[in-house]
C-alpha cells in the first residue's frame, strides 16, 4: 500500500515499522525527514518529480510511503469499550477515512466492517482519515448478523441509522452502544435492520431524502456520546 504527503508520514513514523520504503523528490526540503529515515534505518531512495508522479496522481508534495497492508483486528480487540459503529457494506472510501476521523475525535476507538462486499483499509482511506487511522481499530467480521448478536450478550444496544425510524434528538441512549451505518446505495441490509434494536432517523427539512453516509454517522455518533 503507498500512502503519500508530509501529514501522513508524521502521522504513520510513530509505527515506522510498517514502512517498508520512503520516496523522496531530489528537491524535498524537510531535512528531519530524512534524518528520520536514516536514523531509523528506513530504506528509501531519492529520485525525480517525474517517477513520484508516475507512482502517484495525487499531491505527493515530494514524498511516497510504501507500507505494510492494514492489519485488521477481531471482535476479541475490542475490550471493555462501550460504544463502536458498525459499517454494511459501505463501498467509498472517502465516508471511511471521514468516519475514522470521527470516531478518533469524538473517542470511539473502534470500527466494525464485514469481510465481503466492503471497502477495505486502502492509501485512499488513510489520507481522508488524516492520521486517524493509527488511532481507531479497523475490526473485520466474517458475517455481520453474527456480530450483532454477540455484542447483545455483551449487553450492547444496537442503534441502526435509516429513513423510517426514531427521530435521533429523541432517544435517550444506554452505557452501551452499537451504532450501524448503512451503505451508500442500499442502506441498511434486510437481516442487519431485522437484528437492530432501534431505528434512528435524522429529520430531513429540505428536498433532499438522505445524507452522506459519513455526514449522518458524524451526527449520530456526536448526540450518542453527549449522552
């Protein structure tokens, strides 16, 4: 996986371990990056402008990352934490690096996804996230109904974001919380909304029906940890 950009490497040195190599730009002007590297005994190799555009479109601002692929956790790494979003199959990774980025600012730590039709942790993920995703865990499940139904015998209440449910201002919300965001096109998959305790709404007053995927949980995951 290549991630790139000064932001991302400050946020990802801390484990510098998984960096497997470091591509500078022969004009790339932070020295301490490079002291770094060669201090940690990184490999990397200087080239020009034009190879670092040909490995990548985006903004590298001099600098590419070859890392180590995500390593996911399990539903055991959870621990003793008391609220965590689950994602069906959410499919951009643009709303998963966003709603990584919320749940590290409001103090979730953890996120659930299914192993099969879902988008996974990519170099795209990490950079909308911005240095979030060293922070939360990225949970992978082989079958999400599974999952529900152990976080009930954990004494977890689960929430489900969807169109006819309660109105979110309305609930008052339990110690413990699982909060399920539908995917993009489809929402809520029939079985997962079938095992959801309770349906929660956010009103719509304009003409629009529905929110970004990562908007919506961004307000409901804000309101469940007010509580």
């Amino acid at each position: 996986m290549r991630v790139y950009g000064k932001n991302v490497f400050n946020e990802v040195k801390d484990n510098y371990n998984k960096i497997i190599k470091v591509y500078l730009s022969n004009t790339f002007k932070d020295e301490s990056v490079l002291e770094f590297v060669k201090e940690n005994n990184i490999p990397y190799e200087i080239c020009d402008n034009k190879k670092l555009d040909h490995m990548e479109k985006g903004l590298h601002q001099g600098i590419i990352i070859e890392m180590k692929d995500y390593e996911y956790y399990s539903l055991a790494d959870l621990g003793d934490e008391d609220t965590v979003v689950i994602l069906d199959h959410l499919e951009d990774p643009h709303n998963l690096g966003a709603i990584i980025r919320t749940c590290e600012a409001s103090g979730i730590k953890s996120i659930i996804i299914p192993k099969d039709r879902s988008v996974r942790v990519t170099a795209t993920v990490m950079k909308t996230s911005a240095g979030a995703l060293e922070h939360v865990k990225v949970i992978m499940v082989n079958n999400l109904v599974n999952c529900i139904k152990d976080l009930k015998k954990q004494n977890f209440f689960v929430y489900a974001a969807d169109m006819d449910g309660t109105n979110y201002k309305e609930e008052t919300y339990p110690k413990k919380v699982a909060l399920i965001i539908g995917s993009e096109g489809f929402g809520l998959s029939r079985l997962v909304k079938d095992n959801t305790d309770i349906v929660l709404s956010i009103p719509m007053r304009g003409r629009v029906n529905s929110l970004n995927a990562s908007v919506a949980a961004a307000l409901l995951i804000y309101e469940i940890m007010d509580r």
